[in-house]
C-alpha cells in the first residue's frame, strides 16, 4: 500500500510541481466565473509524466482543465479573455471564431526562461477546455512559422 | 500572375500612426463562418527566423526578410454566401491607408477576386506592407510592419504566420 502510495505521488507530481502556478489561478477563476468546478481527469498525472519523458512535438509538460456542462451565456468575451491573458504577460497569437462549429478558439504566447508556454482556450457549445503547454525552441518555431496548420492539427 | 494572399492590419507601425481595423470589419466576424486571426510580435517571428536553414536558399531568403520585421498579422474571414460584406467595409480600410504615408502600389482586379497592396513609406524606405485580398466569400488582411518589398512577400508564404500561395497560381 505504501508503495502505491508512493507511486501515485510521483506520477502525480509532475502536475503540481510549481504549484500554485498562474494556470492553477486562472482555472479557479474559470471555476468561479461559471461556477462549475472542473471535471477530474483520470491519470491526468501519468499522461503529464508520460509527455515529459516522451516530449511529444517538443512539448515538456501541460496542464489541462475541461469544464463541462456550463452556461453557454457565460463563457468569456474575446475581450475579457485578451484582458485577463494580456495582463499575464501572454501575448494573443492564434484566434479562430468558428460559427459553423460554434466554436472559439484563442491561443496565448509567452517566454518562460528558455522554452515557450502556450495556453490553449477552447469555448464549444457547453464545453470549456484550458491547455498549457510548455514546449522547447523548436516546438515553438514550427507553431510561429505555421500557426493555423499548427491550430487544426491540436484541435479536436 | 494570380497572387491569392491577403491582407492584414497593422497595429503598431509609426509611432503616432496607428493602424486599426475598424470596427465594421470586426463585426464581419459574426457574418462569417469562420474568422482566423494570426498575430506575431518581433519576439516571435526573431523565433521563427532562428529555425530557417542558411542551408536552403528559399528559407535563407524567408530569414533575412523576417530578420528586420516588427510585426506580422493577419486576418481571414471566410463567408458562407457571396455579398456578407460590402464595398464599403474595404472602403474603411483604405481609408487609412492613405498619402502621405500610405501609397496603393499594386491593384489587382479580376472577374472574382480583388487584391490590392499598399505600402508605407518613410524616409524614402518602405516600412511597411498591407495586402487587402477580396474574394466573394473571402476576405484577407495581411499587415507586415518592417522593411520589406512587395517582390519579397513571395520569399516569406508559409512562413511567420502567413499565408502559403503560389506563385501564378492559386493558393
């Protein structure tokens, strides 16, 4: 038991390491906005620690937050998102408006020592998802060089 | 020569002259079935210009035109049905785009398809490029700020956040 214990602690910990990180905070403020807590994901833990070893497409870690089941009414304007992402030092990069999917898609980019962080917002129908992803120079490179390609590809 | 690209909005550009796209073309974005938005600030395209190969002449080419640009955007919209914008919501576009530091260098009028390429001027350089791409159910604005010639946006498609076309050809 104590070994499982133990386990469960280390695939977890890459998700919390450098906890009380600004994702964490937006999430809660996500949470708070709708009022709606955020759904569990089972083995969200491993599939971190599995991305950190296996830096899929130079990504080095992500977080992740889907909202289900929420007011449509209230999901957040383009601008109350620029405000609350702009003010954290994200920069806008990448924003699809798709009203044939009813979909919103705003992407942020920023500097994060020397990899690169994106945060990923995805507002459809009764449904929010939040991804960060912290990805190495050349992952970033080919997201800049082909934003829009780079978009459909990660989009579900 | 068909050069399907397409047009941007610059948003820094000189220092007291700023470039907005204006609100009536904002509000496209509800009329359309899609709206795409790309946006690179210096820090970013310096990124992308760090992954094109010297080795390759295209994208050595593509790495010395972003090495002096400030920004690139662009901004697509896709319609549903012809006639979900009109005359006069390019018509506040150029509008800004005017003497003296705005000069209309190329017009390209076809049955379908309208594109037009403004350049700014200062100090008798060019600072920089707007592309404004109008189709019947498409409309594109490319702002490049930075130096740049009308003959070397061709170096850059596909690179930076813009878009990937042909030379002769459609995208």
């Amino acid at each position: 038991m104590k070994r499982f214990v133990l386990a469960l602690t280390v695939l977890a910990l890459p998700v919390f390491a450098g906890g009380g990180s600004d994702f964490d905070s937006m999430v809660r403020s996500m949470e708070n906005h709708y009022g709606v807590k955020k759904t569990y994901i089972p083995f969200l833990g491993f599939a971190n620690f599995v991305v950190k070893v296996a830096r899929p497409a130079g990504a080095r870690d992500f977080k992740l937050a889907i909202f289900e089941h929420v007011d449509q009414s209230r999901h957040p304007s383009l601008e109350d998102m620029d405000r609350r992402f702009v003010s954290a030092g994200w920069k806008p990069f990448v924003r699809v408006l798709s009203n044939r999917k009813r979909e919103r898609v705003q992407i942020y980019a920023r500097e994060k020592g020397r990899d690169h962080e994106l945060m990923v917002t995805t507002f459809e129908n009764d449904e929010t998802v939040m991804v960060r992803v912290r990805i190495n120079a050349e992952g970033m490179a080919k997201w800049v060089n082909n934003p829009r390609a780079m978009c459909g590809r990660n989009s579900r | 020569m068909k050069t399907t690209i397409a047009g941007l909005v610059v948003v820094m550009g000189l220092a007291a002259q700023t470039l907005k796209l204006p609100i009536d073309i904002e509000n496209l974005s509800k009329a359309a079935t899609e709206t795409v938005d790309v946006t690179l600030d210096g820090s970013m395209i310096r990124f992308a210009e760090r992954f094109l190969s010297d080795g390759d002449a295209d994208q050595a080419k593509a790495k010395r035109l972003l090495r002096g640009l400030n920004s690139i955007q662009v901004k697509k919209f896709e319609f549903a049905r012809e006639g979900e914008y009109s005359e006069r919501d390019l018509q506040s576009i150029r509008s800004q785009l005017q003497a003296p530091n705005w000069s209309r260098m190329v017009h390209v009028k076809g049955l379908r398809e309208n594109t037009e390429v403004f350049s700014q001027m200062r100090a008798g350089e060019m600072t920089g490029l707007v592309v404004l791409s109008a189709e019947p159910r498409e409309l594109t604005i490319v702002h490049i700020d930075g130096p740049i010639k009308p003959e070397d946006i061709a170096s850059l498609s596909g690179h930076a956040g813009l878009p990937r076309w042909n030379r002769g050809g459609d995208r």
